[in-house]
C-alpha cells in the first residue's frame, strides 16, 4: 500500500455509485421517473435504519427522561389550523410567464444576489427582483408574476363522495402529533417537566424547487423530540440541545470541519420560533441546513389549548401551580442525514496492488455502526470443499452481525466492492483454512490483513468494530 490521496466527491459521482450500489435509485424509473422522488435500495435501507437506531439509542434508550411515539400521519385539519400551518407554512413562489419556469423568489434572489432574503415578504421580494433587474435562470428574459405565498402542505380527502368530503393534509411535521400527545404520554410514562417526546416518522412537503438528489425531497422522514420545559429553563436547555445533537452528528463519524452552527436572523424564523440553530453542512452545493434547534416556547400548547378548549397545562406538584409547559425541538432529516454520512465517508485513493502497480480505489470509510454490512465472507473458490467451510464462518457471524456473502469474481474485485460499500471487515476463506481452521481478516481502512481462527472470529469481529 502507498500514498492516499483523497478527493472531495462530486454528486454526479455519489448519485451513481448510489444507483450501482444498490443505495438509492431514481423512483418509477420505467415510466421516466417522478421527479424528485427516490427508493431506497438494499445499502440505503440498512443504512437508513441504522441512523434511525443510533438516533433512538442515544435520544431515547440511553436517556430517562425521553419517551417514544409513533403517531399517525393523518391529523384533524385542525390541528394545522391551530398549529398556523395552514396560513403560515408557506414558500413565496413566482412564475416566469415566458416559459413557464417556476422558482422559490428567495431562492431566485440569493442564487443571483448571494446574500440570503429568506423569510422576506413577497412585495419585497417583488421590488428587489425588479431592482435588481434578475433574470429567468431558464430562459434570461424578465416577465415575472408577482410572488405569491405557496402553501407547502399536500391536501388530500377523507369520504367516499366528493361533495361530503373533507380535506385533510399529510403531514409537514411530526412533532404536531407529539403535541397532541403529550398529555398522554407524559401520564402513561409517569414523566415529570421536564421531559421530552421523540418520534421517527414520515412527512411531506410540497416543495416549489426541491432538488440537490436527496437534499431535498417531497417525502421525507424526521426524527423529531418536543422537549418540555419551565420557561425560565429555555435557555439553558437550548444550549444543552445544541451540545447534544452535536455529539450525535460527531458519534456518527463526521468531519467536525464539515459542520458548523447558524443562528436564524429574526426575519427567517419559522412562525412558531422565537430562536433557531441550525446545524449545516458543507454540501458540494455549499454549506446547508442539516439540522434545526428551535425554542417553540408554548406557541403549540397555547394554541390547541385555546382552539380546543381541552386544558393542556401541566400541574407542578412540589410548586401547587398549573402552567403551560415550553418547548425545545431539536429536529432532524433522515435522508440529510443519509446524504451527509454518504459524502462524509466517500474516499478515492491512490494505492498499489499486490503486483505494485498503481492502482485506485473508492471507499465509503462508514462508522462501523452505520456501515450497511459490518463484514463480509468472501471464499477464494467457489470449490465445494471450500463452501462448506465459508457456509460455516457466514452462519456463525451472520447470526451476529449484518453480514455479506460473495464468491463471485476475482477476489481483488471482491474487495473493491466491499470497499466501496464501505464494509469494515472481509473475512476470506482459502484452501490453507481447510488446514490450519483460520481465515484472513482484511481491514477496510488500512487494508492490513491477518490470520485468525476460525473459532475465534466472531469474538475478534465484534471487538474490532466496537
Ligand atoms: N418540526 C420542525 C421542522 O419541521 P424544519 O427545519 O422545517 O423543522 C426539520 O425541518 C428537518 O427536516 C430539517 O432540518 C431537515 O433535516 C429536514 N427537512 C426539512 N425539509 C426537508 C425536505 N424537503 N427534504 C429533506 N429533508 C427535509
């Protein structure tokens, strides 16, 4: 082995290895696809779930004072009326009428302007675009429509006839079901303020330009917790979240350089928020929102309490006084996630092959408790005598570990595939193994191989990957 050089990955590169690798395709593809739509494949699932269960780990199975839900996706409409969604969950959205192209202004504004103007009103936003004299990314000519408020929430209806039935939405959010529940799950799980909700679930987003491959996606998951608070706690608690979720992003094996902090200014707040952090992350598209932290202080309990009329409020028994719990919500995006631990863990590498030519590589250097396989059982032949003994050592790891098996191609190609599905051990089986019961371990990162027993291999595995 020789020099490593690495290179920073173009998504071009990453959305194809992507597709070959079984991570993530393109969705109804047959039919010429559904733009901005996307499948997990086998790699993308496992690695999916394996963020999902290290974010449950750590929020809710290594805590005491957070519990789980798993609400419906279906609501009460009221619930987004009281929540605001429904006047206020809105993109400002503007149309070029020469050749139909459709924007998100603020987006059209900062990619021509560089500067953001998130959160500005669309009479602004309308002068600025005129002022600034910016032209259609599509087609360069200056017909605009006035922007208009977007609203974001996928409708659909409830009832068998048209004229009876009722609108609901699907989700944008999941933290309203937590709201909802709060009550519940706070008496069920005898948890006393404070103390949080946590939910992984899916919500939809009618979004005016998503793109960027899994950036930003119509379907998308969350991983959500409402934390509930005494008001006068908000402020430490929020830098308490703040520490919290970056422990997480760094457990799961980033560079810290590719991750920094930003604070929302006051126009850009969300309508629920009197304070939002942001977690960013430098994309190949620049540095973007990964992860948000917001103080939501009562707005949702104040809100259903009034629409409802059902008392939300929490009785403080050692203080004999009802009050209205306040909120922090650290909040994040599974597929941002996904997207972001893909590119963290991307590597191309010069190195030199048994033969000493030079030779590269690609590598997903995933942490092992994300990696989508944790080993792979890779025979040298496809011999029957071997089989038997490769059969063995898969069985046995298998019933351990997420476990791979391949015995086809050349052993060199072998590697390379497990190396670029980021795969911390292969363990190879050859015909010296019929002798002396031993195999030979290769490590993904260093590509330093030993021998091990046979008998000794789970052990020597589980220690290996921690
Ligand atoms: N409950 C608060 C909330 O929904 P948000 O900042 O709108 O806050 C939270 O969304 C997280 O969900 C974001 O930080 C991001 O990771 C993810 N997210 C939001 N919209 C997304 C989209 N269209 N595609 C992919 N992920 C998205």
């Amino acid at each position: 082995m020789s020099a490593v050089s690495e290179n920073a990955v173009s998504m071009d590169t990453l959305v194809s290895l992507c597709k070959r690798r079984g991570f993530v395709f393109p969705g109804s593809e047959i039919y010429g696809g559904l733009a901005n739509t996307w499948d997990f494949g086998p790699l993308g699932v496992e690695l999916r779930n394996n963020i999902k269960q290290a974010w449950w780990q750590t929020f809710v199975h290594r805590r005491h004072d957070i519990a789980g839900l798993d609400g419906g996706i279906f609501m009460n409409p009221r619930v987004w009326e009281a929540s605001g969604h429904v006047d206020e969950f809105n993109d400002p959205m503007i149309d070029c009428r020469e050749c139909r192209g459709r924007f998100r202004a603020d987006t059209l504004v900062e990619d021509a302007l560089g500067s953001s103007v998130e959160g500005m009103p669309p009479g602004e936003l309308d002068k600025l675009i005129a002022q600034s004299n910016i032209a259609c990314p599509t087609c360069g000519k200056h017909n605009w429509t006035p922007v208009r408020a977007f609203n974001m929430m996928f409708r659909t209806q409830i009832g068998p006839v048209d004229e009876t039935a009722t609108t609901i939405y699907l989700r944008p959010e999941t933290a309203q079901s937590i709201f909802m529940q709060y009550k519940n799950v706070m008496q069920s799980s005898r948890h006393k303020v404070p103390f949080g909700i946590a939910q992984i679930g899916k919500a939809f987003r009618n979004e005016i330009t998503p793109g960027n491959f899994i950036f930003r996606v119509l379907e998308l998951e969350q991983m959500e917790i409402e934390y509930f608070i005494r008001e006068d706690a908000w402020e430490a608690s929020f830098e308490e979240w703040l520490e919290a979720q970056q422990a997480f992003l760094y457990s799961l094996g980033i560079n810290p350089e590719h991750l920094r902090r930003r604070e929302h200014t006051a126009d850009e707040l969300s309508h629920y928020s009197k304070r939002t952090v942001d977690y960013e992350y430098l994309f190949p598209f620049g540095w973007k929102e990964l992860t948000g932290l917001a103080y939501r202080y009562d707005f949702d309990l104040r809100r259903h309490q009034e629409a409802s009329g059902v008392d939300l409020t929490y009785f403080d028994q050692a203080a004999n006084e009802h009050f209205l719990p306040h909120v922090i919500e650290p909040t994040m995006g599974v597929e941002r996630l996904l997207l972001m631990v893909l590119l963290d863990a991307f590597a191309e590498e010069t190195t030199t092959d048994a033969k000493g030519n030079e030779a590269s590589r690609v590598v997903l250097r995933f942490h092992p408790k994300i990696a989508p396989y944790k080993v792979a059982v890779l025979p040298l032949s496809k011999k029957p005598e071997l089989s038997g003994v490769a059969d063995e050592v898969f069985r046995s790891l298998q019933a351990r570990f997420v476990t791979d098996y391949d015995e086809t191609q050349s052993i060199g190609r072998r590697y390379r595939r497990q190396d670029e599905i980021g795969t911390p051990y292969c363990v190879t089986v050859d015909f010296e193994s019929l002798e002396d019961h031993a195999v030979t371990v290769r490590d993904r990162d260093t590509m330093e191989q030993f021998r091990a027993p046979i008998a000794d291999i789970v052990d020597i595995i589980a220690e290996k990957l921690g």
